[in-house]
C-alpha cells in the first residue's frame, strides 16, 4: 500500500523503517531540506498547506497519516475528503489547543487538574481562582518539550508569564505528582486495540530525557485504569493508530495531563524492549493489517540523545544498548537519535542507563 505521512521527521523516519518490510511505500509531505525520513522515500518537498504539495501527497497515497500533531487541520481536511486520513482529523483538532484537549478529558470523566482559559489579562485572577497556585500557563497551541509554558506562585509573577507568553493561554494547577507515565493504545480498522505495557518517564528541562518500559511496580488495576481512559478517547474519536496520553500519577489516581494522536517518544523503547513495536502496529492499523499484541519479554528503557551527536562505536560496544540516529545536525536541544537498553532484569537494564549516559557527550 501507498502511505503519505505528514511531516518527514524522525517519527516518518521510523514508521517508514518498519513499513517497508510490511510491503508499503512511503511519500512524505515536509517543507524542510534533508529531513530524516528522505531516504526512506519521496518528499514533496512544499508547506504543509500548499495546495498543490496536497494534491501530490494525495496522488501518490492510499492512505495518509501525520508524525505530528501541529499539520494545520484545514490540510488533514482537504486530504479526508479524497482518501482515508488517520488517525482522523477530529484527533488532530483536538490535539491542537489545550483547552480543546482538556474539556474533552472533561466530557469523558477522565480525571485532569483544574483549568481555565486565558485569554485577557482579566481572565488570570478569576483563571488563578480556580487552578490555585502554584499554577502552569501554557499556551494553547504549538508547545513542545517544555516551550510556551511557565509556572507561577503568584499573582505578580503570573502577570508576568502572560505578558511573555502572549494570549491564548490556559492556566492549570501545579501538580505534585509521585511520577510521570505514559499509556499507548492502538486503534484498528475493525475496532480491535491492543495496548503497550505504562511507561514512566523522567524529564530535565521539559525535555524527556529517560523512559522506562515496562514502568516499574505498575499493577494491574493501575494498567487496567489508565487503558480504560485511552479507550473513552478512541470510542469518542473513532480512532486508528497510535495514541499516546501522557499522565501524572498521584497516589493510586492518574491525572491526564496532555495526548497525542501519533506515534510517541515514550514508546521508542518498543522498537527493541517489545516482540512488535509502535510505529509498525501503527502502520499496521492505518493500512488495515491485523494488529500484533505486543509482549514484553523483559524490562527495558530508552534514553534520548539531546544536543550532540555521540561516538557511534563507544555506544555500539556496549552489549545491551540500541542506537537508534536520525541522521540530523547537532542543535542545543535538539532530539538527534536514542539509545534503547534491554536486559535480563532492572538492575542490568540500571546499570546500563548508566553505562550509556557516561557515553553520550556532557
């Protein structure tokens, strides 16, 4: 089958790496050079909006997907009255604007902290009313890894915050959470869904630094609730593909704090720590293959490479560790590849974190 993706970046990369072995054919819509995924089929190389690039990614597609959720919708529209897009523009928009997001979780029961928008300067006392302090303000639309977001304990410093961040905010209470985890669910054609194991994940500068797959002492009941909340998203949405809620634990309870309608960070470790891996069981739901329930023969854990490239054989030496590159230029910040390390038990797959972020550069 003939895939388009939406975006050429590392995500496009790796679904199309374990796309091709299923049989399909990938043409990728990115406006910028050289990106990640080039190699792996062909680019239309124009804005995510240009309405002849639309028309070619639809020419050469049977179907269509996105590796990120900031494509305008307007695209994901155009494209869905031609051929099958997934997962489906609703996902998309509500996706784009926290607010959206949060008064969906809302409408569902699913639990998150409390909220309100933003979108004057007379909105913030009656916004800090009800999130209390401290507080985050986010911007609605385009955050990522930390950026267009501040934390606030007070009033004076959230007038601050507003004035940086500029309008369109929502402001949410600061949570103190036990931990960071992530569920992924996938959605099929049919209506079948399988479920990855929660991840927990640690960030450093909003970025996500470390994820560990299967997260550690994570019962069943606590697995069961946070699959029960992905479901209530994909029935609502009708949903194909991969999606990712990241959650806060607090105690025994799980607060949704954003989702994702795409292939995920958290789940990079599936590429190596599970018998099937994210990106093919979404290539698998989009084209209408079965999906594959994934096991988990072990624990295992991913770690990000931020910022510098590392020496590719010192990595490579280390028995237990997966690199995993993106073929991008070194960046303060930027996400260049990750290290996957699996092992016979925590305390190998422990000290292999540790063994590999002694080799990544400082």
């Amino acid at each position: 089958m003939r895939v388009g993706v939406l975006g050429g970046g590392q995500l496009a990369r790796m679904l199309a790496l374990e796309g091709i072995p299923l049989g399909h054919r990938f043409t990728f819509l990115e406006p910028a050079p050289d990106p990640p995924a080039g190699a792996l089929g062909r680019v239309v190389d124009t804005a995510y909006d240009d309405p002849a690039g639309l028309a070619r990614i639809a020419a050469a597609s049977d179907v269509v997907t996105y590796e990120f959720e900031n494509v305008p919708a307007s695209s994901a529209a155009y494209l869905a009255a031609r051929l099958p897009v997934l997962p489906p523009p609703p996902a998309l928009e509500a996706t784009q604007d926290r607010l959206a997001e949060k008064r969906l979780f809302r409408e569902l029961a699913i639990p998150t902290a409390p909220f309100h928008r933003v979108d004057t300067p007379d909105d913030l006392d009656a916004a800090l009313a009800v999130a209390g302090l401290p507080a985050v303000l986010k911007t609605r639309r385009f955050g990522y890894d930390g950026k267009g977001q501040a934390v606030v304990r007070s009033a004076e410093e959230a007038a601050a915050a507003m004035a940086a961040l500029g309008p369109g905010l929502i402001a949410e209470r600061f949570v103190e959470f036990s931990r960071e985890l992530s569920v992924l669910g996938v959605g099929a054609r049919d209506g079948s869904r399988v479920f990855y194991p929660l991840t927990e994940n640690h960030h450093r500068e909003g970025i996500l630094r470390v994820s560990h797959g299967p997260a550690p002492g994570v019962t069943p009941e606590l697995q069961a609730r946070a699959e029960r909340l992905a479901t209530g998203i994909m029935d609502r949405l009708g949903y194909v593909g991969v999606l990712a809620i990241e959650l806060f634990q607090v105690g025994d309870d799980l607060l949704a704090n954003e989702m994702a309608p795409r292939v995920h960070n958290s789940g990079h470790w599936t590429l190596d720590g599970a018998t099937v891996s994210q990106f093919e069981n979404h290539i698998r739901a989009v084209t209408g293959l079965p999906l594959a329930p994934p096991r988990v023969p072990g624990p295992a854990a991913m770690v990000n490479i931020i910022g510098e490239l590392p020496d590719p054989a010192a990595i490579s030496a280390l028995p237990f560790a997966h690199l995993h590159l993106y073929g991008k230029s070194p960046r303060p910040g930027r996400k260049l590849g990750h290290v996957n390390i699996t092992g016979r038990d925590a305390d190998e797959v422990a000290e292999g974190i540790a063994r590999v972020c002694a080799a990544l550069p400082r």
